[in-house]
C-alpha cells in the first residue's frame, strides 16, 4: 500500500516546469485579462511582448510552481511600468507657489482642487488658497467657492465678468494678502479636447508659472483618458495625473495606458466624491486590481496543469501529519481527475469505504471534482490558507470567477471541513502504520 502511494504521486511528478506552448498559453490568458481591465491593445501588446522573455527564462523552469512563477513575474512587470507611489509635491517657488489642474470638463478637477487643498494643508502644512478660472460654465466659480466655504478653504472673491488672465494676476496678490502659501488653480474644461481650451491653458501656464501642473482624468473613460493625457501633455508640462472615480472602475486598466502613453507619474486617486477620498496612488495596488481581472492565476495555473514536485511533497507530508490544506485539497483534486475518479487516490487510505459512502453522498463525481477546482483556483491564496475568513462577499467573488454560486461553495467548504477532520483522526492511528496493516 505505501507503494501504492508512492506511485500515485510520482506518476505526478512529470512536467513539472512550463514548456513555450504553456508559457504562450499563460500569455494569452493574460493578455485576454489586460484586455478585459481596459487597458489599450498596444499597450498591452508592448508589454506582452516585453514580459515573454522573462517568462521564458530560468527562473521559471526551476520554480516548484510555475503558474504562480509567471504571475509573480508580471505582476512586477505591472507595478514596475505603473511607477512608484509618488507623494512629492513641488513646492520650489517663492510664496504663493502656483499650481494648476488641468482636464476634460466632468473628469473632476473642481472636486479635485478641494481635495488637494486639503490634502497640502494636512500633509504638508501649507494655507492653500483655491481660484477657479472656470468663467464659462455657469456657476463654476461658484462650486468651488461653496466647496472652500464647506471645508474651511480661503477662495479668490468671484468678480463677474472678469477674464482667466485678470483672475491670475488678481488671485497673486490676494494670496499675499492673505498669508496663502499655495495657490491651486482650477481651470475650465471642454468636452473634448479643442484648439481653444489648450490654447487657454497654455496661456495660463505662462502667467502663473505653476511648479506642478496635474491632468485630472476619469479613470472610467480609460483607453480616451490615455490619448487625452497624451494630448494635455503636448500642450502643458504635465507634472502629475490624478486619475478619478477609481471607486467605480474595477479594472485598473486606464492607470496603466495613461503611465504607459503619457510617462507622467500617476500622484493621486479620486476615490470619491467627499473631499477626503483622494488617495496617494499605490501601484502595487492597481497591479493586483489589473491581475484579479480574469483571475489570472488560476487562468496560468491552468494553462500550466501542473501540480509541481514540492507541492505534491508537501501534500504527502501534510498527509502523513493528518494535516491537510486547500491547497492539498487542490492537489488531491487533480490527482482524482488523472486517476479517473476518487477509488485511485482513496483506496490506499484507512476507512476508505466510509469516506467513500460520505463523499458519494455528497455527490462528488467528475463535474464536481472540475468544479471544485475551479471554487479553489477562483480563491485567493489568503483565502486557501485560512478558509475561516471567506464571508458573503468572498463567496461572491469567488462564485462569479468559479461559475458556481454561493451554495455550491459551501457545499466545498463543508466538505473540506469534512475531510480535514477526517484526516486529523487517521493521523492519530498513523497513517504510515496503518498501511503495514493492510486495508481493505
Ligand atoms: P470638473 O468638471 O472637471 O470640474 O468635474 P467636477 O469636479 O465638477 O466633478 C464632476 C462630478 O464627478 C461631480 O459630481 C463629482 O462629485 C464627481 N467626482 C469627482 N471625483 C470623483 C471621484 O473620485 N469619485 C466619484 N465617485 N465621483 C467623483
Ligand atoms: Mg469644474
């Protein structure tokens, strides 16, 4: 019987690194993934194209695990192409420095000016006085004016009538009067980008000289907010982007193709409409949003369909322990597939024919082993190691990337429940001894 054992997880042990058809395989579902959190095709291209390489090599062929290998590998290549978390704010200028936000009319900017002021006063200790240049869209000037009036932040006085070019040099002197140390200039945007409003913004820029100038974008028009960025970025130096509504965008996929497109650091995320949801951009944050897309890593451990060396020694150690994991509930899954079912990888074990009645009883055949799996690779690896924590919300998600629903995944859990249970009592017995004693 130990052979026996021994045979089932060596018959397991081959392939146990990615050959260039797997690795393209891998690509694919990354790509599909890329695709599907918005970002552009040539962006994506470019960097499918750039990764592969890296996958190819010898890392990957040594890791125990593959298909884990290949995301680590690009979900750095993400966060190295989306920058670093940047929080540096210029303020190399004699008081009242000057900086100006600049966008498509909606993307934000009057909210964002409110939350930036804040933001300066809190982290950076600065009195920030706010200015909108906005005199065409009616009572723009006004939003902002009520916006400092609701949160305690100096405005420039509305003067009706009066032109950007007369707001700036009025707004220098006022904020000298004022004791304001920053002035943060909110100007007007159009629906799209037109010959005008860049021409405005550039005249801006020259009067008031502004030491950061940051593209406000909506992070759900992703693929436009890139060539839009690109655009701003021809006209004006663009110092920083702050990219909004990122509480609505699941995706991910605009920061990347604006970094991508533009080379302007990504400073803040618009998180909100309240002035305090503005966060400093993380990129590791947005790869992982990026990657959980088409959950990638069961995508590339899929393509790779391969259990790894370590894992299935971990799994017959584990075992022999009477402890037993998601993860050896995976590697035991896929061992019933190759065996053809659940008399294989069981018949070496004590009480097989119990747990045999129980597991038919709970109806586990080869539709359930395939979903099963898929339940598994749809969780995270926090979630595989401490299953406690997957409440009502993880279900979902995992039910969503699973095709399963929440019913089906507490069926899984209560077997697994089960069968951890059930492994602790026959480690107790030994499992190695047991086997010299000859089972059924
Ligand atoms: P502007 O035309 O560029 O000045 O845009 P506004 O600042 O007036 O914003 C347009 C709308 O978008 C307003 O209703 C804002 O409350 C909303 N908004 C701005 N930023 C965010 C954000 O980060 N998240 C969400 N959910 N809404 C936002
Ligand atoms: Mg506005």
């Amino acid at each position: 019987l130990t052979n026996k054992f021994e045979e089932i997880f060596s018959s397991l042990k081959k392939a146990a690194s990615l050959d260039e058809n797997q690795v393209d395989e891998g690509l694919r579902s990354i790509r599909q993934a890329l695709l599907e959190a918005d970002v552009s095709l040539d962006v994506t291209k470019d960097f499918i194209e750039k990764v592969k390489p890296k996958v190819m090599g010898q890392e990957i062929i040594r890791s125990t695990s593959p298909g884990d290998m290949v995301v680590k590998i690009v979900y750095d290549e993400l966060v190295s192409l989306l920058g670093e978390s940047n929080t540096d704010i210029n303020l190399n200028a004699v008081p009242p420095v000057p900086m100006m936000l600049v966008g498509l009319q909606g993307s934000g900017k009057t909210t964002t000016t409110a939350k930036l002021a804040k933001y300066l006063e809190k982290n950076k200790k600065k009195k920030i006085m706010m200015v909108s240049l906005d005199v065409y869209r009616p009572a723009a000037q006004e939003q902002l004016r009520s916006l400092g009036e609701q949160n305690d932040i100096l405005t420039l006085p509305i003067i009706e009538g009066q032109l950007p070019a007369d707001i700036c040099r009025r707004a220098v002197s006022a904020a000298n009067l004022n004791g304001a140390e920053i002035i943060l200039f909110d100007t007007a945007g159009r629906t799209q980008i037109d010959l005008q409003m860049m021409s405005e913004i550039k005249q801006i820029e020259s009067i008031i000289k502004p030491t950061e100038v940051f593209l406000v974008a909506d992070s759900l028009t992703g693929q436009v907010a890139a060539e839009v960025a690109k655009e701003f970025k021809n006209t004006v130096n663009v110092t920083g982007i702050v990219l909004t509504r990122a509480d609505g965008d699941a995706r991910g996929g605009a920061a990347l193709s604006m970094k991508y497109v533009s080379q302007v650091p990504i400073k803040f995320l618009g998180v909100g409409e309240k002035i305090e949801n503005l966060e400093v951009f993380h990129p590791d944050r947005i790869a992982n949003r990026i990657l959980g897309m088409g959950d990638i890593v069961s995508l590339v451990e899929k393509a790779a369909e391969d259990l790894g060396e370590e894992n299935i020694k971990k799994a017959e150690e584990n075992l022999k322990k009477g402890q037993f994991s998601m993860e050896d509930y995976l590697t035991q899954l896929r061992q019933m597939k190759k065996m053809g079912g659940i008399e294989g990888i069981m018949s070496f074990m004590p009480g097989v024919s119990k747990m045999k009645s129980q597991m038919d009883a709970s109806g586990i055949d080869e539709k359930v082993i395939s979903q099963n799996e898929a339940i598994i690779l749809s969780m995270t690896k926090k979630e595989r190691g401490n299953p406690k924590i997957i409440d009502g919300s993880r279900k979902k998600r995992i039910a969503n990337g699973s095709g399963t629903d929440a019913a089906t995944i507490n069926k899984l859990l209560k077997q697994f429940k089960m069968m951890s249970e059930m492994m602790k009592k026959m480690s107790k017995g030994n499992l190695k001894g047991m086997s010299d004693k000859g089972i059924p």
